[in-house]
C-alpha cells in the first residue's frame, strides 16, 4: 500500500464515470495546486484550457501531480469514451520514454 501524508491522503483513488467527473476532480486538483498543496508533473493540456472548455480538443486527457510533502504522485486519467481514473503512480511520467507513442490530437 502507498504511502501518503496528511496533506494528500484524502485524494480520491476512484473511476471517472464521464469526462465532467475529470473535469470536477481536475478543478479540485488545480485548487490544490494553487494553494501550494501540489505540483503539476505532467499535463496533456494545460489546466486553463481544459478548465475553459478543451476538454472537446482531444479525445484523451492525462494530468500528473506530486505531493511536495511526500511525493506520492498522482496520475488522473480520462478517456472520453470509456471513463478514466485517478491512482497512485510509481514514478512521474517522461514522455521520452515512449518514444514511438504520439499524443493523439
């Protein structure tokens, strides 16, 4: 089991059912972010953009976030099809690791 701290352990690890439940948890997430309580690692689209309406740009969105206190990262997921989710990730995503994977557009 992951370990969290006092400041990110009531983060949700759940399944998105549509993309305005993403888009709820990634309103959630960016107020999380501006008050200092995590950091943005990784983002598909920016927070602004998708928070404005991006969310019908593309057909699949990935936002990673780390605890500054403990370094749990979080990675939210949301495809516009199936759903998505929010879980513990190992390590923050490096898209030079997928070298042969595009971003879909």
């Amino acid at each position: 089991m992951e370990q969290r701290c006092a400041n990110c352990r009531d983060i949700p690890i759940t399944e998105f059912k549509s993309p305005a439940d993403y888009m709820a948890a990634l309103q959630s997430f960016d107020n999380m972010v501006k008050a200092g309580r995590l950091g943005i690692t990784y983002q598909s689209m920016d927070i602004p953009t998708m928070l404005a309406g991006g969310i019908n740009l593309m057909p699949r969105f990935f936002h990673q976030f780390i605890c500054p206190d403990c370094g749990a990262v979080y990675g939210m997921l949301c495809n516009m099809k199936t759903g998505g989710q929010i879980k513990i990730n190992e390590k923050v995503f490096d898209p030079s690791e997928y070298p042969d994977r595009k971003e879909e557009k």
